[in-house]
C-alpha cells in the first residue's frame, strides 16, 4: 500500500502502514462467517486482537478444532485468548518469583498445515497438532460436516473471493491502495458485508419443492433470516434505539 515495502523505513514512523498489508481473519467454516478482520502487518499484536476479539464475540466458547498456517504468533494469540492464567505459588526462596502463565484447557484443539515445497511446489504436507491431541483432533475431523482434512483452505479461498471483489487487493496492480483510511475502511466494507449480502453457492440448500434456496453466511448461521441488499444493509443503524 502505497509504496513496495522493500522502500520502506522500519526507523520512520511514518512507513509503518505503506509498503506489504494483508488481513488477519478468523472464519468459520461451517458457515462461511467471517467473525473478525484486522488489516495491516503481518503481526504478533495483530493476531492478538483477532484472538482476543473472536473471544469476545463468540462468548469465550472454544471451537471443536481450529486450523491455521505455521505462523508462529498464531500459537501465542491463540493461547492468550483461551488459556488459563496460573500464578505459581511462592516458594520462599530468594530470588524472583516466577511470573504468571497461560495452560491451554484440555478441550482446546488446534493444529497447523506444514508444507514441504520443491522448486516452488508443494510436494508434502504434514499436520502438526498444536494444542489437543492427535486422537481429540481426529475425533472432531470426524465430526466436521464440512471438512475431513487439516486445511486453511477456507481462508486462502476466501482470499481470493475477496482479491475478486476489491480491486485493490489484486496483485501486481496499478489499483493498490494509496491511503491507510480508505483501505481499512474498504476492507472491513467488503468482508462484513460478505456475511449479510453475499450468497454462496455451497451454502445453498433444496427447499421442500426441491428447488435451490440460496443463503448468505449470516443466514446460514442463524443470524439473518434473509438475504440483505446492500442499501439495506448500508442503512440499518447500528445502534438500536429502545
């Protein structure tokens, strides 16, 4: 955005947004959802806040198994949003007492795709189990009714519906974003009214006619009972007035 990144400054300021952002996103799978973005850096304190705000508006509920790539703060993030704080407990001994640190619960599952490239392709994929177990990852594979893989394959596809609706995210384009506010502005404008205005095509069911009911990911996930048109959607307040 702006500039490439290889002209950015890390020292400047000024040159902490321009140059290579991309999105920070947890999806739902099962219904599409997208739950959270956060644009910007590739970031340790960007994956915090998806972290920390997925838990807030899911009710601090654990999902039967998240997936990932292997980027290394998705662990942290993941961990800090679910885990329990313990406190050790003095010793009485000199020196510094130990400081406090998150435990993942037993019921959380989470496991990454690791891919084994040769000159470009990806020819090997191992999936290491990150928090859980390999048996407890497995036993809600079995329960998924969307998946029966360890994949990101539902982010990385829903990337490139979205490089289909902003021009400005395509690569190697003249469209790029030239300032911060219109990008973040337009990026949460196009992922958010995904969920509300956007039928997808695996989503859809047959009705009792047999014929093909389409849904959005909002319907499909008990949020919406209706496809939104965008001038509806744009004009609804946001706050409710009692």
């Amino acid at each position: 955005m702006g500039k490439k990144e290889k002209h950015c400054d890390p020292e400047d300021p000024a040159d902490t947004k321009p140059g290579d952002n991309g999105a920070h996103i947890a999806l739902g799978p099962e219904h599409r959802v997208v739950v959270r973005v956060i644009p910007g850096k590739r970031s340790a304190e960007n994956g915090e806040k998806v972290g920390q705000d997925f838990k807030a508006r899911t009710g601090g509920r654990l999902r039967n198994l998240s997936t990932s790539d292997e980027y290394p703060a998705s662990k942290a993030a993941l961990l800090n949003a679910s885990g329990t704080e313990v406190v050790p407990p003095h010793t009485g001994k000199p020196g510094r007492p130990q400081a406090p640190y998150k435990v993942a619960p037993l019921e959380l599952q989470d496991a990454t795709v690791h891919k084994t490239r040769e000159k470009g392709r990806v020819v090997k994929g191992d999936f290491p189990v990150v928090f859980g177990t390999v048996l407890g990852v497995m036993r809600a594979l079995t329960q998924s009714v969307v998946r029966k893989t360890i994949n990101p394959a539902f982010v990385e596809r829903h990337h490139g519906t979205e490089r289909n609706r902003t021009a400005r995210k395509i690569r190697k384009s003249y469209c790029f974003s030239k300032t911060w506010q219109v990008h973040e502005a337009l990026t949460s404008f196009t992922l958010y009214n995904y969920n509300f205005c956007w039928p997808v095509r695996t989503l859809r069911v047959r009705d009792v006619e047999g014929h093909w009911r389409q849904r959005t990911p909002a319907r499909a996930a008990g949020l919406s009972d209706h496809a939104w048109t965008l001038f509806a959607w744009l004009t609804f307040p946001g706050v409710q007035r009692k």
